[in-house]
C-alpha cells in the first residue's frame, strides 16, 4: 500500500472523481458483509438448507475474504494497482450475479467464495490510491471519509437487505452490486492511473499455500462437524488432520525459511500480539452475534424481513458514532481504558440478551443492538492504535495484512461455532424438557387439560411444537451467555499492553480492511 504524498499531476476535479469511484466500490464490498444476512431465512427455503447449513453463505465470503487480503499488495505491485482493482470490481460483480442465479447450497457458497476470493483486495487497494492522491495534510479528513464508507455496510446493509427482500426478491441483494460495481468500474477506467510493476516482486507460495489449507480445513472442520458428528466422522478427522498439518508446515516454515509469508517478528511485540487475541474474540462477537439475531427475530419473533433489517440497523448507527467520538479521544485518555469500556459494552449487550424471549420489545432490541455498536466503536480506533503503537514503521504493512486475517478467521469461526450450538444444544434442551411432560408430573396434567393432551397426534404435536421452541429460545441464551464470557474474559488482557509514549502516524481504518 503507498503512502506516497499526492502527486501534483492529480487534477483537483479529478481527484474528487478518483474519490467517488473507489468509495463506491468499498460501499459495495461493505454492503456484501451484512446485506445477505437479513435474507438467510429466504435463501434457507430456495435452497433446502438446514439451519447450520445456510450460514456456510457467510462463512465461505469472509473465509475466502480472509485467505486472498494478505497477498493484495503483492499482485498490486507485480500487475498494477489498477488493473487488480478492475479485475476484482469485475469479478465481484459477476460473482454476485452467479450468487443471485444459484439453485443450490452447493451453487451459492461456492459464488460466494468468488465474491470474497474478487472482494478482498477492494478495500486495501482503494484505501492505498486515496493515500496516494492526498497530501499527509489532507490524508486524515480522506481516510475518515473512507472509514464512514466501510461502517455504511453494517448500518445500511439490514435495512436495504430487508427492503429488496421484501418488495422483489432475496436475489436483489446480490444483483444491486451490478448497477454499483458498474459505476465504480467505468470511473476507475476513465480517471485512475495505472502505477508502476515490479516484475520482480515475489510471495511466499508455500507458506501462502499452508495458511490457505489450513484455513480452509479448519472452517471445513467447523462447518460440517456438527452435522457429521464431529470425530465419529472420517471426514472430519481428514479435515482435523489436514488442518494440524498445515498449520504446523506454516510455523516450521515461518521460522526457519529466510523470508516467509508471515514475518515471525511480529509476535515479539507485545502489543501486538495481545491486540491480535483482541481482534480475533471482537470478530467472533460482532459477526456472530449478527448471525444469530436474523434467525432470531424472523423465525422465533416472526418479525417481516424489512422490520427485521431495521431493528438491526441501529448497531451500525452505535459503531458509526462512537468511532467518531474516540477517535477525538486517542492520545487523550488512556487508549486501554478505552479498549476496557468497549469489551464491558460488548459485554453488558450480551447479558442482556441472555434474557431475551420473543416477546421482547423493539425497543430493547434497538438500544441493547445500539450499545453493543457502541461498544465495537470503543475498540476499534484504540486497538488499531494500540496494536501498531510499538511497532517498527517497515513492519506496519506486514502487520496490518496480519491483523485483518485474525479478524476474518474470528468472524467466520465464531459464526461456525455458534450455530453450531445452537443445533446441538436446541436437541439437548429438547430432551431435558421433555423429560418433565409425563403423567405423574402434576403441573403438566393441568396444561394438558388445556388441550395439550399427549395422547391425542394434534395434542402431541402441539406440545412438541411448544418444546421446540423453548429449547431454541434457552439454546439461544446460551450462545448470547457464551459471546458474554468471551467478552469478559479478555477484558484483563488489557493490563499487559504497554502505553505508548507518543501516538504514533497509524491508519485507523486499517483495522476495517
């Protein structure tokens, strides 16, 4: 990524051209990380999907998201900036398209790995030509105009997700990329510049290639597991195995080769290696928590797709505000003061959603959903600052790449992880519910009085019906309780980052690639 000054050659009208251009493109890959999420349940129908299975369409977009972000720099500087921006803003859209066409679960994951394979360098790319095109004096006012451009996706992307659900189709989620991707793609054409190649420049193939196995192994691994009964399996002991393998061949091979994918001194500094554990449990919270709310309000609230979309707007909003609050702060106040606030807000947000029923109210959605942006809006700005506080400039481009990938496993890990216990656990509360429905159990005699007798099939299947929903309520608790404990448990983490000196020249926006 260059952080070269402005070149005099940029015309002024043509610098706010170059600007509309690559925020639309960063719009729309931000959009593409929550819009779907409001449709699942629709997707879920056209595809026969079990309930696990459907957020395979998440987690395959932010894994392949997660796998092509570090190696963005390299293909910029081996073919030009601006022809891998083209290439991904093209291959995004048709991705989307594919993605809107699909019949299938198999149809659909696998487009949108395309979409997060196309998608990943978008944000890194864009975000390198505005430092390029900006003096240092005006690079600050830029990179906030470009971090309200990320946060756009999690605060629109409800919202028009559940309109466009609505009103036409779930498809239309995919499809608005078109008109957009469209757009950015003739703007950067006609006015961005094309920077110089370095044909000699070289990745780390093999450590590239073991990281990208593992990952893929290790989401494999999470994905299907529950549904193949974990190690009974024998594809989920290759998948472990591979994984294992991989990972290993990675740490071997990042400390003894001469230049690896990953630079092993990194993990010397203290900062940020504990920053790394932080980032890592804020992408499990965040996105998680996301996957577990549309299922929540649409299938156990019965809430209208639109109403569901903006309940879970105001998250957005929360984040939004608040990085513009600390961003003022930083270098004011303690910044690990400020990581504790954001980690007992995430924290207090899930406590309260432990005990949530059905018949909670919009109104608790909305400003329980409000504090928990909020609380991700405290950590974001001062653990980018802190994680990039000690270490040295020339490594800054390294770790930034690195950051970002603990992020995206974090967010795909944690989606797999959650649903995954909400299945299991929703057949384990069953059970124990339903060991309390027999006829010397006084209190049930008295409702099955009511019509609920276990004797009659519309009785039983009422009861069963009744069962299953409380087990699911109680299997949601206890995932909101788990994301809780998460939260928490990181908070004393806190005491082992060392303060900074002097706030050093860091990209706050890094954090969002």
């Amino acid at each position: 990524m260059s952080n070269a000054p402005a070149s005099p050659a940029t015309p002024i009208a043509n610098r706010g051209a170059i600007t509309a251009c690559v925020i639309l493109a960063v719009i729309m890959q931000a959009l593409d990380t929550t819009i779907a999420n409001v449709a699942l349940p629709y997707i879920q129908g056209s595809v026969s999907a079990s309930a696990d299975q459907i957020n395979w369409v998440l987690t395959s977009y932010i894994v392949a998201a997660a796998i092509m972000t570090p190696p963005s720099g390299f293909l910029a500087a081996k073919f030009g900036r601006k022809r891998v921006l083209l290439v991904a803003i093209a291959g995004f859209v048709v991705a989307s398209v594919l993605c809107g066409l699909a019949q299938s679960l198999n149809q659909i994951v696998a487009f949108r790995l395309l979409q997060g394979l196309f998608g990943a360098s978008l944000v890194p790319l864009s975000q390198g030509i505005l430092l390029d095109i900006y003096t240092v004096e005006e690079r600050g006012s830029a990179m906030a105009l470009f971090g309200v451009s990320v946060m756009v996706g999690p605060v629109l992307g409800p919202v028009i997700g559940g309109w466009l659900t609505d009103n036409i189709s779930w498809r239309w989620v995919f499809y608005i990329n078109v008109p957009i991707g469209a757009l950015a793609f003739i703007g950067i054409v006609v006015f961005v510049t094309e920077t110089k190649r370095d044909l000699l420049a070289k990745l780390d193939w093999f450590g590239f290639g073991m990281m990208s196995l593992g990952i893929a192994a290790l989401q494999l691994f999470l994905d299907r597991g529950e549904q193949l009964n974990w190690f009974s399996s024998g594809e989920i002991m290759l998948e472990a195995l591979i994984c294992a393998s991989a990972f290993y061949l990675l740490i071997v091979h990042t400390l003894t080769a001469e230049k690896s994918f990953v630079n092993p001194k990194l993990f010397l500094d203290q900062n940020f290696s504990i920053s790394m554990i932080f980032i890592f449990v804020v992408g499990i919270t965040y996105l998680a928590s996301l996957a577990l709310m549309t299922p929540y309000l649409q299938t156990l609230m019965g809430y209208p797709v639109i109403t569901a979309g903006i309940v879970m707007g105001p998250r957005g909003l929360g984040t939004m505000l608040c990085m513009f609050i600390v961003g003022r702060m930083v270098g004011k106040v303690d910044t690990r003061a400020l990581l504790a606030l954001g980690l007992g807000l995430t924290a207090w947000a899930m406590y309260d959603m432990t005990g949530w029923t059905p018949d909670v109210s919009q109104w608790t959605i909305v400003s329980v959903g409000f504090i928990q942006g909020a609380g991700l809006g405290f950590l974001f700005v001062p653990l980018t600052t802190i994680a990039f506080s000690t270490l040295p400039a020339h490594m800054r481009g390294d770790g930034t790449g690195l950051y970002n990938l603990s992020r995206n496993i974090g967010s795909a890990v944690g989606i797999s992880i959650v649903s995954a216990l909400i299945v299991e656990n929703t057949q384990s509360n069953h059970e124990s519910i339903a060991a309390y429905v027999t006829p010397f159990n006084h209190a049930f005699n008295a409702v099955a009085a009511q019509g609920l007798s276990p004797v009659t099939a519309a009785g039983r299947a009422s009861l069963n019906e009744i069962i299953t929903l409380q087990a699911t309520i109680i299997a949601y608790m206890d995932d909101f309780k788990l994301l809780m404990l998460m939260s928490l448990a990181v908070i004393p983490l806190v005491l082992l980052l060392r303060k900074p000196k002097a706030a050093p020249a860091v990209d706050h926006s890094a954090v969002m690639e």
